[in-house]
C-alpha cells in the first residue's frame, strides 16, 4: 500500500469502555484454586472501546470518545491517557457512584491471555450519553462500537449513526446476542472465530466455516463481515468481495488487544477511503505489531510503524 497523507476526512467517533488493566506475566494461566507466582506485573489504558480509539488516533484519525469512567484515580489516569493521545474527550463523562472499570489480565508465555472485566462505570454509559453526543454523528465519519458497553447504549449510538449516514463498524466483543434489527443497520461486523460461533452457532475452525458463517450474517442483514481468524488471517465478506486475506507474521508475546487495534486502524484506513481488502491489510499490520508488545494501549503502533510493516510485507 503506499504511503499517504492522512486525510482530512478520517473522522471516528468511538462509544464504548474504558478501563484499567491490571496485568500479570505468568509462565502458565492459573486454574481454578491455583496460585501461580507471575513475573511482571503492569498498569495500562484498557477497555475495548478506549483501545480502539487509541489506535484510530495514533493511526492517523480525528478520534472522539464517547465514554464513562469513574470519580476515582483510575479514571483520572484513564482521561490523561487518552488527552495524551490526542482524543476528543468532550464526551468522557464522569459517574459519581460507581468506579471506573478494570480488567484483571493473565499473559502467558505464547502471549496468550485470560481476562476479567469489572465494568464498573462502563455499565452506566446510557443512550443519553449517545443522545448528547447528537453533534458529532455527523455524515462522512465512522462509528466504531463493541459490546462492553449496555446494549442499549449501542443499538442508540448505531441508530444515530446510521440516520446520520455514518459508516458503522462493529466489533460484537464480547460475544452476546445481537438482534437482526441491530445487524441490520450495521455495515461491517467484525468478530473474531469464537463471536463468530456464538452468533451463528457455526463453529469456525478455518477459512470454509468462516465463510458459511459470514454468509448467515449477512442473510440477517449486515453488508460486510470480517471474521478475524488470529494467526490464520481475516475471512471478508461483502458485496463483490469474498476472500481470505493472510496474516503478517509476529513473534507473540501479548496477543491482548490484538482485535482492539485492528478495528482502530481498519477504520481509519476506511474512513480514509481505502478500498476494503487494503483496509483489512492496515488492520493486521497494526494488530501483528501489537501482538510484539505487552498491554493493551501500550501495544497499539503509530502510523509511521504500520506503513513500515506494510511496505515490509509478510
Ligand atoms: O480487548 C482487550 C481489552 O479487553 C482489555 O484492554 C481489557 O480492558 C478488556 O476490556
């Protein structure tokens, strides 16, 4: 892909959560009644929605987060990360009851992870948050949504976007339910194997299921979906578009966030106007180079590191 100027149109508006990872480096994820003595520990910016946003700014896009910590150090530290990171906090409210979230993460040696979430403040992000956000959905941008966040609070920020002609991506982490009233004002689903599964009942284990699933998403009205498949790549599925496109390879070390930061960068490269398997391909470059570095945040690359990797190639 060649290098570009960013442009001035790369607009995204993230609703979603906001948390504090809480990590440890363990050799092997504890089992039930286990104590495991980790290595490092650490504390980063975390939440599906604020890692997603971090990306799409440092990727190069005007990015406003619509989003809700609590009246507490974490959440002051959660709102000077994202200051830092030049986002758009206008919309980051802050709940007087109830503490801002955190994630409890177990990173083992092969990067992989185990993860639980105390949502806290995430939880009481409401349509009226999305309802005074109304001036930002605006035609030409992009709204980037996950499920971390009430249902509601979703299905009113995709209504919005949509009455407003915004292009909706969402990524349905973590898995749950999704009515086809919702998929259908969705233009780009992005789950990863297992959400796949759970909203299809279709098990994906390779490139043929993911396309049989894709299919059935789309019969419930999403226009294109992305499967992503880790290592394997990402299955696309849209109108004139159905491929597999690789993965780059990566040496993991910490594979959390990995579809955090390919939906913050696969948004703003569309929002950009690249075409959609480009798109996909900026979206991988940035998750194989997060996937090399511990924590969420803290994995997500800049700009000049994602065209390095895609002028680099596999
Ligand atoms: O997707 C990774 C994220 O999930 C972590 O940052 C953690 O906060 C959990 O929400």
């Amino acid at each position: 892909m060649p290098s570009q100027r960013h442009s001035p149109r790369a607009r995204v508006v993230v609703v979603g959560s906001c948390s504090i990872d809480l990590i440890v480096q363990v050799d092997r994820i504890p089992g039930i009644g286990e104590t495991v003595i980790g290595g490092k520990s650490h504390s980063a910016g975390g939440g599906k929605g604020a890692n997603q946003a971090v990306t799409a700014s440092r990727a190069g896009a005007a990015v406003l987060f619509v989003g809700r910590v609590g009246r507490d150090d974490f959440g002051r530290s959660v709102v000077a990360g994202l200051r830092r990171d030049r986002i758009n906090i206008s919309h980051v409210t802050t709940d007087a009851k109830e503490p801002t979230g955190i994630a409890f993460i177990f990173v083992g040696k092969g990067g992989e992870n185990s993860i639980a979430v105390a949502s806290g403040s995430n939880l009481t992000l409401g349509p009226r948050d999305v309802a005074r956000a109304h001036g930002v959905f605006r035609r030409g941008g992009t709204l980037l949504v996950q499920l971390e966040s009430p249902l509601r609070t979703v299905t009113a920020a995709v209504a919005a976007a949509a009455r407003s002609g915004m292009r909706v991506i969402l990524n349905p982490a973590p898995a749950q339910p999704l009515p086809d009233s919702l998929l259908r004002r969705v233009d780009i689903l992005t789950p990863n194997e297992h959400e796949a599964e759970s909203l299809t009942g279709i098990r994906v284990d390779g490139a043929a299921a993911a396309a049989r699933a894709a299919d059935r998403l789309r019969k419930r009205g999403v226009k294109t979906v992305i499967i992503t498949l880790g290592a394997r790549g990402a299955f696309v599925c849209g109108e004139g578009c159905r491929a597999l496109v690789p993965a780059f390879k990566a040496k993991a070390v910490d594979t959390t966030a990995a579809g955090d930061v390919f939906n913050g960068a696969l948004a703003v490269a569309l929002a950009e106007g690249r075409p959609m398997i480009e798109a996909v391909r900026f979206g991988q470059a940035a998750a194989a180079i997060s996937v090399t570095r511990i924590g969420a945040q803290p994995s997500a690359p800049s700009r000049a590191e994602i065209e390095r990797l895609l002028k680099k190639g596999r």
